[in-house]
C-alpha cells in the first residue's frame, strides 16, 4: 500500500509561485477561509500519481497487488481512522506493507530521510473546564476563583515531565491556551484550558494522562471547587511506528537509487501524523521524509542561521524538482522491491518482524 493525503489547510498562499493557490472555501464552522497546500500534500499526491503511472506502465518489473490511497483530513488527524471505521481492511485486500512519504524543509530536496523504530508522537488533545463560583471582584471571599485554580493547574501540568516521567523518554505537555473571565473586575464563574500531549512509549502516554486528570481535579478540590473539572479528550493518534526490519531493508534500496550520501538518518519528530492508525491496524510500515528545501537556500541558511519556511506557513513551497522527481523514483523503487518476489515470501519475512 501506498498513502497519500488529499487535505489542505486554511492558510493564504504567499509563495508568490505562478500556480499558487487563489481558492477559498468554508471551514467547518461555515466561516470562508483560504486554502492552500502549506503541508505539502499536492507534492505527495503528485509523487503518488506519476509512480502509480510508472508502475502500469511497467507491470513486467514487478508482481502482486498494489493498493494506492488517497486519505483525507490528515490535519485534522481523523481522515485514517475514519477510512478504517469504513471498512478498509475488509473492502480491500488487507496490505502486508505500507508506504508513506512527507515533504519538509529540514533536508534540501534530492535527499530523503530516514528511520527504524518511533518516527512520530502520538498525540492526545485535552479541553479542561474548570468549574469555580464566579462574583465581585472586589469580594474574593464570595467566590472561588476558577482563574487561580487554572493559574496553579497549568504550572504544576508542567511538574509531569520534568518530575514525573523518567528522564529521557520523549514527552510534551503544552497548555496551548487558556480562557476565562470578561472584564478585571469579574470573577468568573468557569476557565478553560486546551493541551496537547505527545510521546512514543504508551506506557508513558498513559502516565501522563493519568497525572494529567490527577493533577486537575487535586487542584480544583484543593481551592474548594464544588464541582469536578471536566477533561474532553477530543483528539487522539498513536505515535508512527516503523517496522526496524523493514525500515533496514527498504534503506538499502533507496541508497541504490538515490545515492548514499541522498539517505540521510532523520531523527524522530514529536509532531504527529495519523498515518499510525494503520500500523495500529496490522500494516506493517515504512515512513520516510522527503527533501524539499532548495539546495542552495538550505545551504545558505545553514551559515546565516536563517530558518527555512516550515510545514503550515504561508510562504512553504517545496523545490518541486528535484523534490518531486526524488519522490517518484523513491517510490518506484520501495514499491518494486517489495512486489518482485512472491507476496508469499514478503507475508513470511513481514511476519517475522512484527511491531510490537
Ligand atoms: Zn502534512
């Protein structure tokens, strides 16, 4: 299997590229925003496109079925599940491998990167209500201040990683924002705090969400809340993980191609892709980075210290060739090794090296 994603963001395209995009659309609040490629999913599905062109039109290079798909809502970490709630394995023959690219700016394009093991974090979105009793201002005694709750809460959520998780396992908890309260002289009545958790090992994800809800609720009792703060856990993705016997075997094949000195070893991202619900689902898999910066500029901004457009900003804008011609030729050759030999043989050597 071969993944692409389809969605885009609501960002204003600013490259200033002659095929920049003009569209807009609404969201799903109905508010009209503009739409743009800032992940670099267009590259992807290009890269998608022309390999699965190349691949019919060279069936005598390779044998079995290959299944090509096209995800949607990957920013919003939905799209994967939402393709597995309907069915996907059993509507189609379940794959024995999974690809999956993506383009960034942390590598000039021509290159790719790579990695065995945990690639990306799982990621876990928290909205924290916490309830006080609102009032004057000017008489803190008639009222129980849900803003100082949320002030204490948010400083002792940062105790989790620093106090509580063994040094050296990778993990965040950012409270992205908080809101309460109109005016100075109001108490309010409720606060609300949004965070984001990320980490590979789930034991530890774990950990922290326990600590998370034990923190929480300690801090309302303690400040004489009446009523427990509500924790919505809107939000969830499994860390990406890549099957380390894979992952060396398809290594070795894009040094071929590409040239040793085109692979470079990536180190794993906190950041998260809901691709990892596939592996959760039994695919084994192989997640790799694709080179877009341009070679110069990333050359360049390595002595300035200049730091390149990143993933979701306005000005994001792969170098497409050789970016794209890199992807096509990586894609074509993980997807020729795999399907030469008898899907027999790839299910035996993919079952001897299961995650998990
Ligand atoms: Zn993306």
């Amino acid at each position: 299997m071969l993944r692409t994603e389809l969605d885009a963001l609501p960002v204003e395209e600013k490259t200033g590229l002659p095929y920049s995009s003009k569209v807009r659309a609404k969201d799903n609040s109905g508010r009209d925003v503009p739409v743009m490629h800032a992940c670099g999913h267009d590259l992807h599905m290009s890269s998608l496109l022309a390999t699965a062109a190349i691949l019919a039109h060279s069936k005598e290079t390779w044998h079995g079925t290959l299944l090509l798909i096209g995800q949607p809502a990957e920013e919003t970490i939905t799209g994967a599940r939402m393709m597995l709630d309907d069915g996907f394995l059993t509507r189609f023959p379940k794959p024995d491998v999974g690809l999956a690219l993506h383009v960034g700016n942390e590598q000039p394009a021509g290159k790719v990167g790579v990695g065995a093991g945990y690639r990306y974090a799982s990621a876990d979105s928290l909205r924290i209500t916490i309830f006080g009793k609102g009032g004057h201002g000017a008489k803190p005694e008639t009222t129980i201040d849900p803003v100082v709750i949320a002030a204490r809460t948010i400083v002792a959520l940062q105790t989790i990683v620093a106090r509580e998780v063994k040094p050296g396992e990778p993990a965040v908890v950012t409270v992205g924002y908080v809101q309460a309260g109109t005016k100075n002289n109001i108490i309010p009545d409720q606060a609300e705090i949004g965070l984001t958790v990320r980490t590979y090992n789930p034991e530890i994800r774990k950990q922290i969400l326990a600590a998370i809800a034990r923190i929480t609720k300690a801090e309302a009792e303690a400040a004489g809340a009446q009523r427990e703060p509500s924790i919505e856990h809107y939000e969830r993705t499994d860390a990406v993980y890549n099957d380390p016997a894979l992952a060396e075997r398809l290594q070795g094949v894009l040094v071929k191609v590409l040239g040793k000195d085109n692979v470079v070893p990536a180190a794993p991202l906190m950041v998260s892709e809901d691709y990892s619900y596939f592996v959760e689902a039994g695919i084994p898999s192989f997640y790799f980075t694709l080179g877009g910066a341009d070679p110069q500029k990333y050359a360049q901004a390595k002595v300035t210290g200049e730091i390149l457009p990143s993933n979701h900003s306005s000005l994001f804008a792969p170098d497409v060739d050789p970016a794209l011609r890199t992807g096509i030729a990586a894609e074509v050759a993980l997807l020729r090794n795999l399907l030469n030999g008898s899907a027999e043989d790839l299910r035996k050597s993919m079952a001897q090296a299961k995650p998990n």
